[in-house]
C-alpha cells in the first residue's frame, strides 16, 4: 500500500488545489441555499429530499458559518474521498502503479465531477457512498468476508438517507449477487443481518416519509411533469457519451469483467453497471445520476487498458497527459476557476440588448442573491420599530427564501415565509403579518393577498436566471387574508 500513497496523494492534492481556486468563486447557488436552510430545521425527512444533507449543513455552519468556501469543502472532501476510493479498488483488483495513476487520472480528467463535487448538494455524498458500496463489494468478492456484507449495507443504508436514487443501486446489487452466486447469498444469514441493520438505520425517514403522506412520491410526480417529460428518449444515453473517453473507458471495464480472467470473477459488479444503467434510463433519469458508477468502472478499465499498454509506456503516458491537457481546458465550464469577466471572454459570450449575459444555468444560479437580500433590507430598516414587529417577509421559490434565511442572517432579518418546498414546514413565522415585503410575487398574487401594496423596484440583474430577472418586490399593507389560515390548503401546490 506504502508504495501507491505518493500517487493518490500528488491526485488528491492536483484535485484540492482546483476546487480551492474554484470554490471561493460567485456566489451561493440556488439548491445550496436550501441545502443550508434545512439545516436550521434538523428533521427526519424534507419535501424534497432525506435528511442527511440537513446535517451536513448543521455540521458545515458549527465550523465555518455561512461562508461560501467553507462550505463547498464538504463536497470537495467527498469528491477526494470517491478519487481515493477508486484507487483502492485498483489496487484490490491487483492493478499496479500504472493502474492506480490511470484511475486517479480518469476521475481528475471526468469534468461533470469537478461541478458535483463543488455545491452543497445531495449529490457529491450519493457519489461517495455509491464508490464505498463497490469497495466492500470487491472485498466481499475477494475475500468472502461476512464483515463487508455488513458494510454494503450500511453504505447504502447511509445513501439512502442522503438521496433516494441509491435504492437503484441496492436493487442491480442484490440481482447482481443472486445472479453469479445464488446459493451463497441465500443461505448466509449475514445478507439478512445486514438488511435488518439497514433496515433500522433508514427506518426513522420511512415513517417521516409516512407521516407526512410521502412527499418523494409527489416530488418525483412533479419533477417528471416539469422537467423528466422533457428529457428525449436518447437524452440519458448521450449524456454519457458527451465525455467519450472516460466513457469509453467504462466500457472497456464493463468488458474486461465478463473475459478477463484476472477479474472475471468480479463480473456481478458488470451486471450491476449494465442494471443500473437501463433502470435510470427506463425511468427517463437525468445523465447525472448514473455518473455516480463510473468511479469504479474507471478501475476495471484502467486495470484492462494498464494490460493493454503493458510494455508501451511512451504511449501510456502521452496518452495521459494529452488527455489531462485536453480536460483542463474545459474546468472553467465546470466550475469557477476564472473571474466572471474572464470566464465571460473565455466563452466569448456577447450580451443581450439589455446588457445581460446569458450563462449556463449553473453558474447564472450563483449570481442576484446578495442584491436581492441588501435590497429587502433597505426597506425592512426604512421600517418604523412597530411595523416591523408586524412585518413578513414573503418569497416565491426556495432560492429566494433561502437567500433570505442564509445571507439574511447577517442583516438579523426575520425568517423569510414561503410556500415552496420544504419551506412549506416551517410555517407562517411569528409576526402578525399585517406589514408584508414580497420578493417574486407576481402583481396578481400580491393584489389577493393584500388591499394595500407598492412597487418598490423591478430587480435586473446582468449575470443572473432569467428566474430571477424582472421580478418585482412590493412594500404590502392591510392583508386580506390570514396566512395562518390558508398556509394547510398551500401543501398541494409546494412543488409547483
């Protein structure tokens, strides 16, 4: 093992050092202002997703606060944990020094990862604990011992609380075992050991999801209304193939572990990649979620292509570092290494009429956050003391109450009220609500709800969503109705 350490780590530092440079860049995303937001609400469950990202929240704001960098670690840190996850795999797998550097190599090289593993999102944990589950599972493969069954199924367990999609894993891998080793996998009591330990540990979010009429079920109704509709019938496939050589790489693995003799006898974990690959495309999935597999097929196939190149080691080399050359060209597309105005240049975009600059929807989601919240406050402090005792913030999507939760903190504003998502749980707030201060509301909503209302300023912003462009904020008096009285009727429509 003594002799592998240098390469993991020279990779695992090249992988730190661009997430340094990138993380501290823009602003808050949309999601990781939710993924922040729950954490002040510690629960068993949320609309959207399990519980396992509040904590992490919980966690990332005891140690450094609300700040941006500090919590982009986590996902970093996740991020190196799958790099070096995958080259142990190679290493169990009987890969040599050529085999780890590959891997290692693969997952710099893969730029979707250097995006997943930049926001506070469910995301980058999915991937690491997908990559753990295949690490005890070589192990099982390797050594039958009854430890790693456990392990399995504590990893996925844990998974599960952290995005439900792992369950997809869970299934291929059962199916997987039952296929190549049946008679084992029966008659071992530690396949229903380990169950009923996970059992238990997911048990606490199964009766949250229970009690509250299970809202993953609406969540993921209305995600395929609006955005899974959408996705083409070869959409999932040619999100693959968009990163050809890492994908190419897949395969080869895939290949290898049905006749490669050297790991045939790890051939389960390709009937688990080809499972998985045809359920999330069956259940029309976004490309994203199957990246979570390649981590280990990176190992199987840097194990085959190391045979390959076995006594061609110019060729090997050049090969890699053309490949690294070629990658790190694309990382400002990934994540923010470059300034706005450089990365502006560097994709040579032209403004709009209107002076706005049209982004991918990723890094346009970082941007309007910070005026939007000065601008509440302005007119929240413009507030005699007992309007604001009355006040209400009212917002119109989760990224807009989550601006206000998150860096409304350090304005000491009151907790933002809000409709959308998880938002929906924590109620209508502590204020009588007779004052009100809206943010995307549209004039309609605002004219039902209140008889007396101003437009106190349409908000532009030149880097940000069209989401949040043109909407309006009104300074509102004289409610006509109570929020407290209407906020049960609202759940139907928190996903909208």
């Amino acid at each position: 093992m003594k002799k592998y350490l240098p390469i993991i780590l020279a990779l695992s530092i090249v992988k730190l050092l661009i997430h340094l440079i990138g993380n501290q860049n823009y602003g808050f995303h949309r999601d990781e202002l939710l993924h922040l937001s729950v954490g002040k609400h510690l629960d068993w469950g949320f609309m959207e997703f399990p519980p396992f990202i509040a904590l992490i929240a919980k966690i990332s704001h005891s140690i450094f606060g609300y700040s941006l960098f500090g919590m982009r670690l986590f996902p970093t840190f996740a991020g190196i944990g799958i790099l070096v996850l995958s080259c142990l795999i190679a290493i169990e797998i009987g890969g040599k020094k050529k085999t780890v550097l590959l891997t290692g190599v693969l997952i710099l090289i893969f730029n979707a990862f250097y995006r997943n593993h930049l926001l506070f999102q469910p995301v980058a944990f999915d991937q690491f604990f997908w990559t753990l589950s295949f690490y005890y599972l070589v192990r099982y493969i390797k050594t039958h011992a009854n430890k790693y069954i456990v392990l399995i199924g504590i990893s996925l367990a844990i998974g599960f609380m952290n995005k439900y999609t792992i369950a997809i894993l869970l299934i291929s891998i059962f199916v997987s075992l039952i296929a190549t080793e049946r008679e084992k996998v029966i008659k071992n009591k530690w396949f229903y050991i380990s169950g009923i330990i996970s059992l238990i540990i997911v048990l606490p979010n199964l009766i949250w999801q229970i009690q509250h009429d299970f809202p993953v079920l609406k969540h993921f109704q209305k995600l395929n209304e609006n955005q899974l509709d959408a996705i083409g019938k070869f959409d999932f496939v040619l999100g693959q193939i968009a990163s050809p050589f890492t994908f190419i790489i897949a395969l080869i693995g895939l290949f290898a572990l049905f006749f490669d003799s050297e790991i045939k006898k790890y051939k389960s974990i390709g009937i688990t990649f080809i499972l998985v690959f045809f359920l999330l495309w069956f259940l029309k999935s976004k490309s994203y979620y199957f990246y979570a597999i390649y981590p280990v097929m990176f190992a199987f196939g840097a194990f085959k292509v190391q045979k390959m190149l076995r006594n061609k080691n110019v060729l090997f080399y050049s090969i890699i570092s053309f490949l690294v050359l070629i990658s790190f060209y694309f990382i400002p597309k990934d994540i923010p290494v470059l300034s706005i105005e450089d990365y502006v240049a560097y994709q040579k975009i032209q403004p709009e009429k209107d002076g706005r600059y049209k982004l991918t929807s990723d890094y346009a989601d970082m941007f309007g956050w910070d005026e939007q919240v000065k601008l509440i406050d302005s007119i929240y402090t413009s507030l005699p003391k007992e309007d604001k005792e009355k006040c209400v913030l009212l917002a119109e999507n989760y990224g807009e109450a989550g601006a206000l939760t998150i860096i409304g903190e350090k304005y000491n504003l009151p907790k933002p009220v809000c409709s959308h998502g998880s938002f929906w749980l924590w109620g209508t707030g502590k204020t009588s609500g007779e004052i009100g201060i809206t943010i995307g509301l549209e004039k309609e909503v605002v004219e039902k709800a209140f008889e007396d209302f101003q437009l106190v300023k349409i908000i532009h912003h030149k880097y940000a969503i069209d989401e949040e462009n043109n909407i309006s904020v009104y300074l509102c008096k004289k409610p006509r109705i109570k929020l407290k009285d209407i906020w049960p009727s609202l759940e139907s429509h928190i996903f909208d």
